[in-house]
C-alpha cells in the first residue's frame, strides 16, 4: 500500500467555507479538468456515497467511495466500496489558521497489481496529486497554496 499527503493555505477562507466548499462534491467535476464525472447519494445526515470516473493514463478510473463528513471538526472521511482500486481511504482536514485556514489531504492506496505496482503505484500516486491540486485550485482559486 502506498500512501500520500498534501498541505496548504487558503488565505482569506475561514475553515468553515473551506469545509463547505470541500463537501460540494458535485462542483468538482467542473472544476477539475481530470474528473470525468461524480454522482452523489445521500446516506444519511453525514454520510454521501459518491462514484467517480477520473482520467487516468489514457483511459478512466472508476470507484465508489463513502464519504463521512464532520462539518464540526472539519473533516471528511473516505474509504473505497468498490472499483478498479483495491485499496482507497484517507481524509481532508481543514483549520483556521492567522488570515485564512490550512487544509490537508491524505490518502492511502492500493491498485491491486503486484507484480506491477513499482511502475503503475507511483503513476497512480501523480494522478491523485494532480487531481487534488486542481480541485483545490479549482474550489480557491489564487488563495489556494501548496505548503507541502
């Protein structure tokens, strides 16, 4: 399993409208030029099940995930239900921090293949990277920046 993490600011952005605006799942794939489409279904008052279709080496990855969300402690729990990855988990977390708010990103994965997962885990990993950095760019605009 490999795993990856991103931080930034967002400067002038409390950690409440990032939370917002991070929860608008369906606003990504407008955003995100990588992101073929997402489909959201409510399970419960803190619960959706989202399906992606991204693009991927020429060709698209689809899976579903369930995504928890705690507006309170600015979070947003992920775990893969099914799809072309074995393995798909991790969270966003969002802060107020002096002037804006920080945010993270951390996922772990697996693609299932291992007799090809030193080649095909680290495209996999610059997939995922790309896609959060447009999405992010996407949602902040310039008040979005990567500090790791």
């Amino acid at each position: 399993m490999r795993s990856t993490e991103m931080n930034g600011r967002i400067s002038g952005v409390s950690a409440s409208e990032a939370f917002s605006r991070l929860a608008d799942f369906e606003s990504y794939a407008e955003l995100a030029p990588s992101i073929r489409s997402i489909e959201v279904e409510q399970v419960d008052e803190r619960t959706v099940r989202t399906t992606w279709e991204v693009e991927f080496r020429g060709g698209s990855m689809r899976w579903i995930e369930e995504d928890r969300l705690d507006p309170e402690a600015g979070t947003i729990v992920f775990e893969l239900i099914e799809g072309n990855l074995k393995q798909f988990s991790g969270s966003w977390a969002v802060a107020d921090a002096d002037g804006g708010s920080e945010v993270r990103f951390l996922c772990s994965f697996a693609v299932g293949m291992p007799a090809l997962a030193t080649f095909i885990d680290p495209l996999a990993e610059r997939a995922i990277r790309d896609n959060i950095k447009e999405i992010l760019e996407g949602l902040f605009g310039a008040a979005y920046e990567p500090t790791g």
